[in-house]
C-alpha cells in the first residue's frame, strides 16, 4: 500500500505564493470592474438595467418559480427593485439575504416589503432576522436566485466582492440560478485573467440587456 507524501516546506510555499497571486489579481480585478460599472451615467445604468429586468421577468424560470431569492440591489449594482415588485405581483413569494457574522454563509427571509430592512455594516440593507420567515433553499427546488456579480464570464463564473458568500450558497442551491451583469463587465474566460479558483460555483444563467447566456452547460451563448 503506498502512502502519501507530505508536502516540503518549499512546495507549501509554492501554493501559498500561489494562492497570494490570485487573491492579487481579483483585487486588481474587482477595482478595475468598479471602475467600469462607474464610468456608466446613473442614466444609462437606469436604462441597462430596465432591460434587464425585463429580460429576467420573460424567463420561463422566472415565469415558473414560486420563490425569488433575490440580492437587493445597493450602490451601482444592476438593480434588482423592478424584480422584486414584478415578482410581488405576479403572487409570488420573494426572500432576500442576511449574512450571517463571522462565516460565509447567508440566511433568507422571505418579505412582503422594502420597509423595515436593516443596513448591514457593508452597506446593503437586510431582512430582520425572523425564524418564522426563514427558507432553506438547499431543499426549495422551486426557488429563482438573482445573484450579482462585478463581472461574469461566457461559462457563467462570476468574480464577486471576495466574501465567498455567494460560492457557498451556490453550492447548495436546489433551484436555478441567474447572474446579471451589464455587457462592459462580461469577459470571455476569468480563468485566463487569473481569477478563477476550484471553489468558484457558477450560475446556470447569466443576463445583460444584449445577451441570455447558458454557456456553462455546453450551450452556445446566445445574443438575444
């Protein structure tokens, strides 16, 4: 039976050296993104992120979902608001996060208004914590995630804010999920960039106001 090598001083430093690269470049990455998605008007922003919506609420996934578990959107992210009132009344059920201290998980609470949310320390405002609101979306097949990104790539991988909330959550997700990003934060592959890890979960749909991507799954991107 042969045994395992354990790893000298110098290859445990090769993988850190490693690992210290990447995190530099998504750094790199993440300013650079911010930077882009700012050097959008808030008016275009406005207008791009209207036909997202749009693009979102003719899914059939969404169409057929009885819960959204969707980000509320903050800063200049795309904006989720529209999504959330269409899903209201189209009856349906509507959850958003709250991360949960020291860890890299979110919990989801389910919410019949914007009022009431509290502001997380980051800046993003947050359902109350409530046991009897709370969903288990590792178990609810019937749930839509709208998750956001800094960037996305054609296979449906997202560079995200660092935190690994969302790799964590996506990991579990029965339901489908959805990033949205607008088409000046799309890159062909963040593998190629260096900013790609094995723990990085993609979505399984990917919409900008000019495309509805499923690359990851084999699919052709599609402009649609």
């Amino acid at each position: 039976i042969g045994r395992h090598t354990r790893p000298n001083r110098s290859d445990r430093e090769a993988v850190s050296m490693r690992s210290f690269g990447a995190l530099a470049r998504k750094d790199s990455l993440r300013a650079a993104f911010k930077q882009k998605r700012l050097a959008l008007s808030p008016e275009e922003r406005a207008s791009i992120d209207a036909v997202i919506a749009e693009r979102v609420c003719e899914l059939p996934e969404f169409e057929s979902a009885q819960l959204i578990a969707s980000y509320l959107s903050f800063d200049a992210e795309v904006e989720t608001r529209g999504i959330i009132e269409r899903a209201w009344q189209e009856g349906k059920t509507v959850a958003l996060p709250r991360c949960v201290p020291a860890s890299r998980r979110m919990r989801w609470y389910t919410i019949d208004s914007l009022d009431g949310l509290e502001r997380h320390a980051f800046g993003m405002q947050e359902p109350a914590e409530d046991p009897a609101r709370e969903v288990d979306l590792a178990v609810h097949k019937g749930a839509l995630a709208i998750v956001p990104a800094l960037a996305v790539d054609m296979q449906g991988f997202r560079l995200g804010y660092g935190g690994g909330y969302y790799d964590v959550f996506l990991a579990e997700l029965s339901g489908v999920s959805v990033g949205l990003c607008r088409e000046v934060q799309v890159v062909e592959d963040l593998a190629a960039l260096g900013a790609r890890e094995r723990y990085d979960i993609p979505v399984d749909l990917v919409i900008t106001e000019t495309r509805f991507l499923r690359a990851h799954r084999g699919d052709e991107p599609r402009t649609v």
